[in-house]
C-alpha cells in the first residue's frame, strides 16, 4: 500500500500531539524529584557559657573566671608565689568560647651589662633592688677547651651569686631562670671583668596570656585549654 504525503504529514503531525504529553509529564515528575529536598543535617550551636566560675586545683590554689554577656572576660589564679591575671573579650570560634587578652602582655625583658666591682652576678629590678631566688647556670670555655664545662649554680641572693671558692676556671657565659613564671634569660657572655649586673623588667609578667585560648564543656566541667596545660573552672553563677 503506498501512502501518499499529506498522509505521512497527518500522521506525523498525530504523533507528535501524542508524544508531546508524555515528554511533558515526564518533565514534570523529573522536576518534582530533583526539587524534593535532601535530609536535614543538625549543625551543633556555640553553647553559652556565660557566668562565674571557681577553679577547681587544690586548696592551696584559688582562681575564678567570669564570662559576661556583652563579650569580655575577667581571670584571676593565685598559686603559692605565682600570681596572674588577665581581661579580654571572648568570641565563639566553631562551637567553643575562645578568650583573647586585651591588650596583648608585653612580654618581660633580661638586660645584662658588664660590670668591674661587685659579685659574679647581680639580679635586680629596674628599681635596682636585688631579685633572690633565680636560677644561674654558668658556663667555662668551648668544645673540647680544657676548662670547658658549666656549672649549676644554685641561686642568687638580694646581693647577687658569686663563683665558688675553690672555682678556678674563667666564667664565659651564664644562663638564668626566674622560676615562678619558668621565664629564662638568653645566654649573656661575661666581659673581661667576669661580672654582669643583670636587670629583669617584669613588663606584664603577671598577665597571662590567651590568644584565642578556648574553653570547652566536658561534663559539668568548663575546661580551658591552655599552652602549659588544662585548667577545670565549675559554674557558681549564671
């Protein structure tokens, strides 16, 4: 049987009124799947930890740490000689409260100067007087030199440290180390003298320094997570 053209057209042109629908409700369903939304994921929210807080370490340690709503905080630690302090603002980084002193401490500076007359050496405070109870470490020579070697010292008095009797050898450099803060001296080199008046300018030694140092809730527990360790804080006050 042979179909001439107008009718090949007519069937075309059925055809397509059919198959136009379908593509149509096949577009619409598609469009209905990728518009349903995928599953809802909980993001964990910063917890506000606003209050005041005691530090937990032992009778013969006392702290506080006190957060407010409008973003600063106030820290106090009293531990045997040690005293620190520190005000700053807070701010949520992630889910964690993060504390930054403001201003940044000025971190405390050792001088030493060469001197003619007096002990081998001298610690003091800008004040001029005499700082007891840092560490020395001398040291004699280089390398394989025969009076090579150093020599823990002990500690210095009000009135200095000197070499002792009996020490023959030449001092060539000394280290020192104030304890209580664990803050170290560079390696200062003895002139011809074999004498150094050393001078500690404290600065904000007492102020202790957090940058971005943050606190987490373990527990019924707020833990600040410091350099030199973790230190448990438990709410007094909201």
């Amino acid at each position: 049987m042979r179909f001439d053209a107008s009718f090949r057209l007519g069937m075309l042109a059925t055809l397509a009124l059919l198959i136009a629908p379908a593509h149509a409700l096949a577009r619409k369903e598609k469009g209905k799947d990728e518009a349903k939304p995928g599953p809802v994921v909980a993001e964990a929210l910063p917890v506000e930890m606003t209050g005041s807080y005691r530090l937990d370490a032992g009778p013969e340690i006392r702290g506080s740490l006190v957060i407010t709503a409008d973003h600063r905080f106030e820290y106090h630690l009293v531990a045997g000689a040690l005293a620190e302090d520190a005000s700053g603002s807070w701010q949520f980084i992630g889910t964690r409260t993060c504390l930054t002193t403001e201003p940044a401490p000025v971190a405390p500076e050792w001088r030493a100067v060469p001197v003619t007359k007096g002990p081998t050496v001298r610690v003091t405070w800008p004040s001029g007087a005499g700082i007891a109870g840092i560490g020395v470490r001398v040291g004699f020579g280089d390398g394989d030199a025969a009076d090579a070697g150093d020599l823990a010292g002990g500690y210095t008095l009000e009135d200095g440290w000197v070499l002792p009797l009996g020490e023959k050898r030449t001092p060539r450099w000394v280290e020192l180390i104030e304890p209580v803060h664990n803050l170290a001296s560079p390696r200062f080199p003895f002139g011809a003298s074999g004498r150094l008046a050393v001078t500690l300018v404290p600065n904000d030694m007492d102020k202790a320094r957090f940058d971005k140092t943050c606190a987490d809730l373990v527990g019924t527990a707020l833990v600040l997570r410091r350099a030199e360790g973790e230190m448990k804080f438990y709410r007094e006050t909201r």
